[in-house]
C-alpha cells in the first residue's frame, strides 16, 4: 500500500483541497460524512488503509492537522480548545453536520473534544489511542517532551520507539512514518505538541454527556496510550465501547488496519442518541 509517496493513499489520487480557513484535505467516496484526523508529526496520509476501505461505504474526509501536511497553522501557544474550534470551522467550510468523526491520538484528542461541545454536529466518535487522565509520571514526561519540541527540537527516534517498538515486520511503516515526522513543519509541530501535552483531562470530565456511539480503540502495549485509558473512557460514556488490539502499539490503524478497518466498520453502523 505504501510503496512510494504518490501510492500512499492507495489509488485515492485526489489532489488536496483548501477550505477558506486554510485546512488542507482530500475525500473520497459518497454517503453519510466520515472525518478523520491524525496525530501529532503526521499527515493525512498516515490514515491510507481506512481511507482505501471505508470509502466503498461513506464519504471519508480526511484533513490535515493545523500545521501539519498544507494546512496553515494556529497561533502559538494555541490549547487544544483551539484545535477544536479549529474544527468547528473546517466543519463550517465543508457544510458538515451529522458526522462520524475518528482521531487518532492529538485528533483523538480534539474529537472527544468536538463531542463535547459540538452536540448533534456529532453523529458519532472514534478514539484510536487517544490519551485521557494521564497519571504524575506520564504527564511530566509529555510536558518535558513538549518543553524540548518547542525549543525547536524534531525528536525523529523517540516516538518512533514509542509508537512501534521492535520488529522487522513494522520496518516499512516505520520509515514511512520517519520521512513524515522528518518533514513536519517545526513550529506547527510544536504547538500542537504543547496542546497534546496539555490536553489529556480539558474535556475528561464530559464523556457522561456525551450520547453518540463513541469508540475507544488502542493497542494493548501501547505505554502511553493504554488500555486501561481507552476502558475508563469507555466506562464513563453512555454509549462507548472499547477494543484492545493485541501486541499493537500506537500506531494500530497501520500496523492491524484490517482489524481497526472491521472495528471502525461495525461502529459505523450503530446508532444512538445524540449529545
């Protein structure tokens, strides 16, 4: 699927579109809304399996970040409040309500943040390893990162550690992920890494409220985005579900993207009540 970078999308060929607010995307397919949004350091790109399968059954949507990929960034020092009515606008410029919305990690992040605020904008909501009440060490040690990353240091090695650990099965994925982490603009990277760090319980105390179909998805030895973080949040939300991906870590949509593309498939098809 990714064997250069103009297959990364898998045949999807769609040059990206700017909305007037300056988010940069591509989407694919027809039907009912699909919105997917990266991690921190990648691209849109880094959702090319869901792309590739969930557009034979939905309109999929996917944007890069603000400062990531084409889009413009958010000022400096911009807090995850901010990436999330960076959403609200992009949905605006695209004419979006009623949507399935799925982030990954820092767009987990700003989707449980859409549906907590948003309302009925939000049909639905996914969360692949996405952070939440980070315990005293795990926040010390993002925040250390974030201090280090705004000093204008691009840490290439670290996440990738993070995010796949060892194994020769994971080699492609790694170098693709290593030339998106090494092209990522610095200071957009920067900032949205400082809201990351800092994101982890600004909206954790709203998942009672929130009454879509809401999924919480991670791999099982993923350090920092745990298990036992993706079933708290479901615990506390009316409607959530949570799936543990067994010997995945974070980046689990390119590593098992047939058992996240069967997951992400199913909660498509559950409704439920609205926020």
């Amino acid at each position: 699927m990714f064997q250069d970078e103009r297959t990364e999308l898998n045949g999807f060929g769609a040059r990206r579109v700017r909305t007037a607010h300056g988010a940069a995307y591509v989407e694919t397919g027809q039907g009912e809304p699909l919105v997917l949004i990266h991690g921190v350091g990648m691209r849109l790109e880094a959702w090319a399996p869901q792309v590739a399968a969930l557009s034979a059954h939905c309109r999929v949507i996917a944007v890069d970040m603000p400062g990531h990929g084409e889009s413009d960034r958010l000022e400096p020092g911009a807090q995850l409040e901010d990436f999330v009515a960076w959403l609200g606008v992009f949905l605006d410029d695209l004419a979006l309500d009623g949507v399935s919305l799925a982030g990954h990690s820092m767009g987990a992040l700003i989707a449980g943040g859409a549906a907590a605020t948003l309302g009925a904008r939000i049909r639905r909501v996914a969360l692949l390893n996405g952070v939440y009440r980070r315990d005293p060490d795990a926040k010390a040690a993002v925040i250390a990162r974030a201090r280090t990353i705004g000093k204008g240091t691009v840490d290439v090695d670290g996440p990738l550690k993070r995010w796949f650990g060892e194994g020769s099965e994971t080699a492609q994925l790694l170098s693709l992920t290593r030339r998106w982490l090494q092209a990522v603009d610095p200071e957009g990277y920067a900032t949205a890494y400082n809201a990351f760090a800092h994101g982890d319980d600004v909206y954790a105390a709203r998942w009672p409220e929130v009454y879509c179909p809401a999924l919480f998805l991670t791999g099982s030895e993923d350090p920092n985005s745990t298990p036992g973080m993706a079933l708290a949040m479901a615990v506390a939300a009316p409607s959530g579900q949570a799936h543990i991906i067994e010997g995945h870590r974070h980046m689990v949509n390119l590593t098992a993207p047939d058992a996240v593309n069967a997951i992400l498939a199913e909660w498509l098809s559950r409704e439920g009540e609205r926020s």
